[in-house]
C-alpha cells in the first residue's frame, strides 16, 4: 500500500504556499522540502518530521514517536501513525517545529 494521498493533501494544507518550498518522492512516500532540507513526509501507513535534534524531545513531547525505519531510531526524526496524525494540535507543533528545523540550516544548492 502506498502512503495515503489525503495525508499528503492534509500536509500541503499546514504547510501553506511556502517560498522555497519543494515535494520530492522518497523513502517510498512523499516528502516535503524547505531550501533542500526536509521538513515532513507520508509514508506507508503514517508522517514523518524532522524537528531535528535540538527540538526532538518538544515534539515527542506533543504527542510524536521516534522514527525507526530500520529498528533503530533516527535522531532528530519523529513520526505520527495514521490516528495520532488525524490531531490538529499535534500536526501544528510538529509542522512548526520542523520547519524552525529547516530554516535553520543553510539553503542546499538543489540546482
């Protein structure tokens, strides 16, 4: 099953018309991108985050999970199952944070 394509469109939606802002398919979903850097993806069967590691332990505290693709977490990752990303709240802070995460690194040269 791929990801789900509401999810996407609910991402789209906290996201915004972002400047600098670019969809990209990977990890076997859809993941969104600020300067280069990613902020949020859909993948089978929940979202994704990248709060990084400095704002990591706010988004687990509202509710996230760390990410583990491969048994092991990825530092600075966190995600949401398809019912934990149906709360606005939690979107919200998530979103925020991750793109606080992404601002705050230099523009990739994408071209």
């Amino acid at each position: 099953m791929p990801y789900s394509e509401q999810m996407a469109d609910q991402m789209r939606a906290d996201l915004g018309l972002l400047p600098d802002l670019s969809e990209k398919k990977m990890f076997g979903g859809l993941c969104f991108l600020l300067n280069g850097h990613m902020v949020c993806g859909v993948h089978k069967g929940g979202a994704m985050y990248r709060p990084g590691k400095p704002r990591e332990a706010a988004a687990l505290a509202a509710g996230a999970d760390p990410l583990s693709f491969t048994g092991r977490p990825m530092g600075g990752m966190v995600e949401l199952d398809e019912g934990s990303f149906t709360d606005d709240k939690v979107r919200a802070t998530l979103t925020e944070l991750s793109l606080t995460n992404a601002a705050s690194l230099p523009p990739k040269n994408t071209g």
